[in-house]
C-alpha cells in the first residue's frame, strides 16, 4: 500500500483532479485530428506531424494537436522546430497550460534548462500539472538540489492518498516517477511506483509513455521478464518508439541475447540525434574494443545538447580506455555538471571498466561514485563485486550488504550475497602459488589435482610469456554450475565453463557437470592463461586476442586439449559467417547466430599460431607489450607483424586455408544466415556438406546394411579427408564401435588412440582404452589414458584403483601413491582397506613413516585387520642418526 503522509491538496489545482477524458474528446470530428494521434500513436511520426500541422492551420488553438505535433517533433530530432513551435504556441494564453510539458520537453532536450523550467511552471495550471511539477522537482535533483527535490517527489504521494479516484492517466505517471525517485530513501516505494504505473496504464489505455516508464524501471530492477512484456506490448502498438526500441536493446543485453545493435539502429532511424541512443551505439562499439569509433559515436549525441549527459558519459569511457586521460577528465567534468552530486557517471564507468577487465579501475570509478552519492545502490554494487573479483571477499560481501540494504531488488547483490553465505562450506586449500577454495566435502581429492595442475600451469605459463603472475592467485571451484554462474555475472545461466579476473580465477569444479560434457583440466590451464595475458598488459588485451591465446595454450599444454579444428569451423568460415581478425571481437561480443562464439575463440586460437609461428613467442611477448605501453591494435600489429589490419586479414585467410588444406577441400559451407536459415543454424549448429558428409553418408548406410568391409573403406577415407574431427559421430568413433564387435583389438586401440589424442571430453573412451592396453600387456600405455580421464572427472573410484595397481606395476610410486590417497578421499565403504592399501604404496616407495602412519589409522578403524598388523610388523622406524 501506499504510506499515507500529510494531505497537500493546495499542491494540486482542481483542474488537474478532472480525468483527461475530455481532452481527449477536442477535436473529435476532426479527422484530420483523429488521424493525427493515431499516427503518432502507431508511430508513423512523419504523417502525424503533417496531420497535426493541417489541424492547426485550421484551427490555431487546438490543443491536442498542438500537444501531438510538439511530441512528434522532439520523439524525431527536431528539436529546435519543436522549441520554435512551442515558443509560437506558448505565445496563445489558452494554449500555454497545455504546451508547457512538451514544450519544456523540448527546451530540455536541447540543453536549456532554465527555460525548460519555466515551461514546466507554465503548465501548472493546466490538466498535466502534476507531470509537470514532477519534471521541475527532476530538475532541481538534477541540481543537485536532493534534500528540496525529494520533498516535493514526497507531496505526490499525499496528493495519491487524496486524490486517487480522481487522478488521471497522466497525474498517476507522475506518481509512479516521484515514487521510483524516493526509492533510492526507501527501495519500498518501488512497489509504490509498480502500484502507480499498473493504476495510470489502466486509466489512460491510448497512452504508451506509463508501459515505457514501467519497463525501463522494471529493467533497473533487473526484472527482465516483465520488462519484456511491458516493452513488447509497446512496441506491437508502435513498433518505431525510439525509447521502447533502446530498452529491448537493453534487454536483450541482460538476458545475454546480443547487444541489440540491430534495435538501437532502428531508434537512431527514428532520431539520428539522439543522446540517449548514440551512447548506447557508442557503448556497443566499446564492448568490442573500438574506442575511437566510439568517441566518435558519442560525440553525435551531443549535437543537439551539449551538455546531454549520456553521451558525455560514454565520451569519458572510450576515452579513458583508449588512454586518453586529459580528454576523459574533460568529458567527465562536463557531465557531473549537468548530473551534480549524482553516481550516475562513476556507475557507467565502473560497469564498462569491469566490462573491460579492469577490474580494479572499476573499484576506484565505483569508489568514486560512492562519495559522489553515498545512497547510490548500484555504485556500491559494482564496488563490491569488483572487490570481489580481485579476491577482497569479506570487504567486498560487507560493501554488497551496503548495496543490498538501499536496493533489495538488485538480483546480482542478492544473488552474490547469497552465495558468500555458502562460502561458510568451502575450504581453502593453499600451495606454493595458490589458495583453492572448493567446498569442503570435496577438497580432499581436489587438492591432490588440481593444485599441483595449477602449480606446473604457472611454471610452464610464466616461462613462456615472461611474466609471473603476483601470488597467490585465488581459484574458486564451484560444484554447482548456477553458483558459478552468480559469481561470474550475478545470475544464473552462463554457457562459460570458467572465468580469469585476473588474480581471481572462478570455475567450475569437475562435479559441476555431467561427466564427458568438459575437461576440468583444460579449463584451468585457459584460464591461468588469461592470468597471465591480463597481467602481461595490465589488463589491455583485446579480448580475442587473449582467448585466442588461452585456446592456443590448451592445445600445446596436453594432446587433444582445447578446441581443434572442426567440420563447422570450416563450414562456417568457407561461408562468410566469421568475422576477420580486424573484426574479431564481434565474434566474441556481437555474435549472430548461436555458434559463432564457440567458433570464434577457435578460430582466434589459429590467429595466434600462426602469429607464433612466423613471428616466434617472442614476436607474441611483443605485441603484449605494445598493449600494456596503450598502443591500439593497428600499432601493436603494425609493430610485430608489420602490417595494417586488412593485409594481415589478407595473410590469415591465406595462411588459414593452406594450413588445413585438406579439410576446406573435404567440407561445403553456407552462406550468411538469415530468417528460417538463421534460427535453423541456431538450433542445429552450423550445416556443412561436401566430401566429408557424402562419405559419412555412404559409411553410415554400408554399416546399416552388414557390409562391414565398404563401411571401413568410407570411414577410413573420411578419416584422410579431415584427419582431426573426433567429436561423437566421427569416423574414429565408428571405426571402433566396428572393430570392437570384430575383436580386432589392435585396430580399436589404434582409433580410441586418436580419438584420445583430439578429444579432450572422451571418457568412456579412455576408459575402453585402458581397458585394451591393459589386457594386450600394456601398461603405460593403459595408465596414460586413464590419467587423461582423470582430467575429466577425478571422482571415480574405479580408475584410481585401476590407476593405482598399473602406477605400482611400473614402479611409478608417486602415482600410485595418489591414486590411493584419492580413493581415501573419495570415502570408500571400506576405509580401512583403502587406508591399508595407501600404506602399502608408501611402503614400497620407501616412505615407512608415512606408511607407519596409514597403517595405524587402518588399525584404528579395524584393530583386528590382519594384513594391516603384519604390514605394521614388518615396518621399522629409521634409527636416528
């Protein structure tokens, strides 16, 4: 309910308490005016203007025309006509109460604010008084002026207590906005403002503004799917609302759907000038790393206002990103002088600078924006986020607690805080270099993996770049996917499997998914890679470039590790559907269709292979270096491969298509989705023919037909054809099933091997593996491919046993040793055996005190356990010297 305050009827004149339905009757017969606010309505803004200037030529004091025109005018850029206009019309006494708003509006929009002002107060005798009294309140906010601003948002609510049966569509608007600014005192009024909006939307069903206003509030509020019905029903009435359109683009940027760069388009169609949708198209341009472009873009929302400060704004991001500190100290002094005492640029800041991996920039911006506006939520949110992401996990929890007690709708703080609440289950295990933080049920096996994995990634890592990481790096593992999810971007649903902040680094841990659906360990090394990139350049690679070299490091790190060359890499690249190296990060941040992300840190895994291989790690090293002295990408190009963008695109494509020559002559692609082709590409992947398929095809219908001899004949040519797809369904995957029912041992081991050597997710497969080697007398062999399934799950029991007797057969002690131990870990129903039996690999790798040591714990559990007292027996203390 709404809190009842002091009754302020003198604030509201009568004429405002009348419903606006007799306004809306002015004009009724005329059809030219009926046409005119349809149009508008419906946004056909060009013939809504032309209607309305034919209304009023015929009748000169016709309020609701001269209302829609001056509306029209402004949704459009054209803005100093309508401030022309609204001057003309204001000039008329009858019509000045009822032209002040969009006349105010008007003035606003073109920076002049004072007259703006007045405007407004113009209007307070007239049916929107109580919108206009609120834009005058917003104002003085804007000011600055908090303490008298929100006593006036405070009256509106009084006057609702009041007045509710009598207020119009409008006057409840206006309600609705008072309400969301006192939100920032009390996050309980945003249910008020709800309240409201629901009330206005009912009482005024022609007008589209409240829907508009109500979703953007429910998007602050991280309300996705009710920002989508309210701006979904807007736009099936006015598909061309310039403002309607900016909030599905941010919507779908919430939701994680694209950038929305296509919808923002369709808004600047509308108004090529507005502030509010250049920054947005400026902002889209940071997100992939053009920050020239940008400026630039920003820029053309100030042509109208130069003082707007959303533009302004996003003018002092790309500038500060592109290391032009004077230029966004400039841009950032000119809005905190149209936005006083206001977080609203330190916010924007913050989010694009975390949104950059800067995250410790983004503590300072957050920082910043907190001492500008202590009661702003989302300052304190990123502020504590960030502290999070750089390990400061008990000051960050206590800064969200500060967020979360202004605004308890924000679902990141809510989710995140929830989550350092189960922090309370988690141990952290430490290593030379590292403080894992696993939950604590699992910390016993992971420690034994995990940490010495990481351990050698930073040897082999620093070596190769030249760079050591500060210590200790902190990697969390989580056991639910969702909890991941929430610690990486606040909520549920992230397709990555792991995220590097640098010092920080967030995962899943191996009982997250299904086993076969990842390689825990192949993750780890990407991300310590981008531990290592990041700190290289102080966080100033282009984010492809530092995903192109994580995948390329999977790769060198183990067999079959990271992603390899496939079947719809190919197609796709053949059919124009990936972005050049000049282009890349478009890949990564503006992708087109369901699989272009996965394909582009592929394909930017090759870019940096072959930049390794004509220009050596140390060309590499150089161009990280470029980054971290704030050279652009064409400079730290230009200075390694000594080339501009478009040639090097040129000398990849070349370089592309004879390193896997093969492969393009074997696969077909598609050419550019679209429409039914598109959502097709989305839900099945990337189509591909050719060769490879006809082949796949002939295998498949020899092998259904029993002609086992024809069916090995395709599938052996397939294997020549594209020699490095293994995913499930490939010849290799066949070839073995065939084999296998054969009993041609020697040839199915031959095919799991390869397979084992190009997919890093084969489990079952590397369990058959050993199984063959094993029985063939092979025993390294056999141990090898089942230390590979342990990078995919380290939670079965069975194949450390397996791993165990195999280590101890080959006098490999160490790994029988922890294969033991991780079946201790693992709690086996008889504990005492397995206890017993990790004292017997101590023993024979000459460890008695360890040995002394398991065996007694056995004893413990079972004090009449033969084998283990006579393993005791014949244990002896070393004699000190």
């Amino acid at each position: 309910m709404m809190r009842s305050l002091r009754i302020a009827c003198a604030l509201l004149p009568g004429a405002v308490l009348a419903p606006l339905a007799a306004c809306g009757q002015e004009g009724a017969g005329s059809p030219a005016l009926a046409s005119a606010s349809a149009l508008y309505r419906t946004g056909k803004y060009a013939d809504a203007i032309e209607a309305a200037q034919q209304r009023l030529a015929a009748d000169s004091g016709d309020a609701v025309a001269a209302v829609t025109l001056l509306r029209a005018l402004v949704d459009v850029g054209r803005v100093d006509e309508a401030v022309q206009v609204g001057a003309r019309l204001s000039a008329r006494a009858a019509l000045a109460p009822r032209v002040g708003l969009p006349g105010g509006y008007a003035l606003k929009a073109r920076g002049r604010l004072a007259e703006a002002e007045r405007a407004f107060q113009s209007a307070f005798q007239g049916p929107d008084s109580l919108l206009a009294r609120y834009e005058v309140a917003l104002l003085a906010f804007e000011r600055g002026e908090h303490a008298a601003a929100e006593q006036q948002f405070d009256r509106f609510i009084d006057i609702y207590n009041a007045h509710r049966a009598t207020l119009t569509g409008s006057d409840l608007r206006a309600v609705a906005m008072a309400c969301r600014m006192l939100g920032r005192n009390d996050p309980q009024l945003f249910k008020d403002a709800l309240r409201a909006f629901d009330e206005a939307n009912a009482r005024d069903t022609l007008e589209l503004e409240g829907l508009v206003q109500l979703g953007e509030m429910f998007l602050d509020k991280f309300n996705g799917q009710d920002a989508q019905q309210a701006i979904d029903a807007v736009l099936a009435v006015n598909p061309n609302h310039p403002r309607a359109l900016l909030a599905k683009a941010e919507l779908m940027a919430f939701d994680g759907r694209g950038n929305g760069a296509e919808l923002v388009a369709r808004s600047l169609a509308v108004n090529g000038q507005s502030p509010e949708a250049r920054a947005r198209a400026a902002m889209q341009l940071i997100d992939v790393e053009r920050y020239a472009d940008a400026s630039d873009e920003a820029r053309k929302g100030l042509v109208v206002d130069s003082t707007a400060p959303a533009p302004l704004i996003v003018l002092a991001a790309a500038r500060y990103l592109a290391g032009d500190r004077a230029g966004h100290q400039a841009a950032l002094e000119r809005a905190h002088g149209r936005l006083v005492g206001s977080a609203d640029a330190e916010v924007v800041l913050a989010d694009v600078a975390a949104r950059n991996r800067l995250y410790r920039e983004a503590t300072i911006f957050a920082r910043a924006g907190v001492d500008r506006d202590p009661k702003s939520a989302r300052a304190l949110a990123l502020l504590g986020i960030n502290q999070m992401r750089l390990g400061q996990v008990s000051e960050g929890g206590a800064t969200l607690q500060r967020a979360f007690a202004l605004d308890p709708y924000d679902v990141w703080v809510k989710n995140t805080l929830d989550l350092i609440d189960t922090f309370k289950d988690y141990t952290e295990v430490k290593t030379p270099r590292f403080v894992l933080a696993v939950e604590t049920r699992d910390a016993p096996i992971l420690e034994l993996f995990v940490g010495p994995l990481a351990e050698m990634a930073y040897d082999s890592l620093s070596a190769r770049y030249g760079y050591r990481p500060a210590t200790p790096v902190r990697v969390e593992l989580f056991r639910s996917h969702a909890d991941f999810s929430v610690r990486t971007v606040g909520l549920a649903g992230l397709g990555a499997l792991g995220v590097s902040f640098g010092s920080v680094v967030a995962m899943d841990s191996p009982a997250a998914r299904k086993v076969g659906e990842f390689n825990w360990g192949s993750t780890l090394w990407h991300e310590l890679a981008h531990t290592v990139t990041l700190g290289a350049t102080d966080n100033r690679i282009p984010r492809w470039l530092s995903e192109g070299l994580s995948v390329h490091e999977e790769r060198r790190a183990r067999a079959g590790w990271g992603s390899d060359v496939s079947p719809s890499l190919i197609a796709a690249y053949k059919g124009g559907l990936l972005q050049p190296v000049s282009r890349l990060n478009d890949g990564f941040m503006r992708p087109r269709f369901a699989m272009e992300v996965p394909l582009s840190y592929s394909l930017a895994s090759y870019v940096c292979e072959m930049i390794e291989q004509t220009h050596g790690i140390a060309g590499i090293r150089r161009l990280l270096e470029g980054y971290k002295q704030g050279r652009t990408s064409a400079e730290a190009f230009s200075a390694v491969v000594g080339t501009n963008a478009e040639e090097f695109d040129r000398r990849f494509d070349t370089w592309f298509r004879q390193r896997f020559a093969a492969e393009f002559r074997a696969v077909e692609g598609k050419s550019a989705p679209g429409g039914q082709a598109r959502r097709a590409i989305d839900e099945e992947g990337v189509p591909w023919e050719g060769p490879l398929a006809e082949t796949m095809r002939s295998a498949a219908r020899a092998a259904a037909d029993d002609k086992m001899d024809e069916a090995i004949t395709y599938l052996t040519t397939a294997k020549r054809l594209f020699p490095g797809w293994a995913d499930e369904g490939s010849a290799y995957h066949m070839l073995a099933s065939i084999q296998l029912k054969r009993g041609d041992t020697a040839q199915a081991i031959a095919e799991l091997s390869a397979i084992s050597d190009r997919n890093e997710s084969a489990f079952a497969e590397n369990l058959q593996l050993a199984r063959l080697r094993r029985a063939t007398g092979d025993a390294r062999g056999a141990l090898a491919a089942l230390e590979r399934s342990v990078f995919i799950t380290p939670f079965d029991v069975s194949v450390h046993d397996s791993l165990a007797v195999l280590a101890g057969a080959t006098q490999q002690h160490q790994v029988a040793i922890r294969s033991r131990r991780a079946i201790v870990a693992l709690q086996p129903s008889d504990r005492a055996g397995a206890l017993y039996q990790l004292a017997v690999a101590y023993a024979a790798a000459g460890d008695v005190a360890s040995a002394r040591r398991e065996v007694l714990r056995a004893l413990d559990l079972a004090p009449n356990y033969e084998k283990a007292q006579e393993l005791l027996l014949t244990l002896r203390k070393p004699e000190a010297p």
